[in-house]
C-alpha cells in the first residue's frame, strides 16, 4: 500500500487537549497490521462523520479507541473499512508538531488525561486548582508586563483570524462562529482575558 497524506481540520472536545478545535492534522495512509496502540487514527464514525481517537486496544472483532479526554472506550471496535488515516503531525497557529504512536503515544495520551483535568472551566477539583493557578499567574504576568494583545493574522489558505498573543507567544484564537476568544491549553490556566476581548 502506498503512502498517500491529506489533511483534516480538527473539531470536538473529545481529544482535548491533545487535539483542541481548530488544529490542522495531518493523516498519513496506513496498513491496518501497522497501527499500534497509543496512535491517534481517524475513522469514519456513526453517520459518515470523522472522529480522531487514540488506540488502547486490539481484539479480533477491530481496534478498541477512546478520546483522551473521555473515561470510557468508545462502544463499537473500529473496522478495517472505517480507517482513513493515523495522525502523524498537528498545526496549530502555523507551528508543526509531530504527533507520537506507539509505547510514545500511550504515555501522551495518559499525561493529557490527567493535565487535561486542571482546567479552570471544570466544577471539580481539578477546575479549582486551575483557577487558583490562574488568579496567581496572572498577577505575576501583570508585575512582569505582560499583556495579552489582539492581533490580526493570515494562515496559509485561511480567512484572516484575530489571536491572542502573550509577549509575541500565540496562545489563543478568535472562534470562528462566535465573538469568544478561547485560548489554547495550557495557556488557558495561566492567562485570564480581559472581560471585553477585542
């Protein structure tokens, strides 16, 4: 089978925040004896729809997946038929990253289960610790000079895009359906936005 590379703009929460909306990832055409557990493949799901999950285990019947930010397996093995590809680079802002499989990819997607956890949007623990971290940051951040700017940009083959920069850092963009400006874990448990974005 040759090798054959497309591209695929990331949607969800499901793989956050490994994946987070918005990241262009990059699917490289792969035989199914390859795939390994702890890659990201994407497959047709339910519906026709791309879903992107990371492999945790095999069985006879298909590929067992789950989303780094779920607490279940999802319900159906993954067939043959349903793959289009696993996930070897992620681009966000423009920057390239490759995307780890295998014995590497397991031990990503288990440090993103946990870090994902400090979120300050949760309600649980795991919310308060990061708004504490957040509340404190940002006052270092404010005694530093830091301050998070707006700033119009141009990706290659996109519209133009407000983001957020922090001392010339990228850490957020504008949503692209509404007038929210979400930043991108882990800069979203350091830096609170001003009240009014933009």
């Amino acid at each position: 089978m040759k090798s054959t590379t497309k591209m695929f703009r990331y949607q969800g929460l499901s793989m956050w925040p490994c994946f987070q909306e918005g990241d262009l990832l990059e699917l490289l055409s792969v035989d199914f004896s390859q795939i390994r557990i702890g890659d990201c493949i994407a497959y047709s799901a339910v519906g026709e729809q791309l879903a992107v999950h990371r492999v945790i285990g095999k069985r006879d019947d298909g590929l067992i997946t789950r989303g780094d930010a779920l607490s279940e397996a999802d319900n159906a093995p993954v067939q043959e038929y349903q793959i289009n590809g696993r996930v070897t680079y992620r681009h966000r802002f423009g920057k390239e990253c490759s995307v780890s499989g295998g014995v590497r990819g397991r031990i990503t997607g288990l440090f993103y289960r946990y870090a994902g956890r400090i979120d300050p949007n949760r309600s649980s623990r795991g919310g308060k610790l990061a708004r504490g971290i957040r509340a404190t940051s940002t006052i270092v951040f404010r005694m530093l000079s830091y301050a998070c700017v707006a700033r119009s940009m141009k990706l290659t083959g996109e519209q133009k895009i407000i983001v957020w920069e922090l001392k010339g850092r990228i850490i957020g963009r504008q949503d692209s359906d509404k007038a929210e400006y979400p930043l991108v874990w882990p800069w979203s448990v350091f830096v609170e936005l001003p009240k009014k974005a933009g």
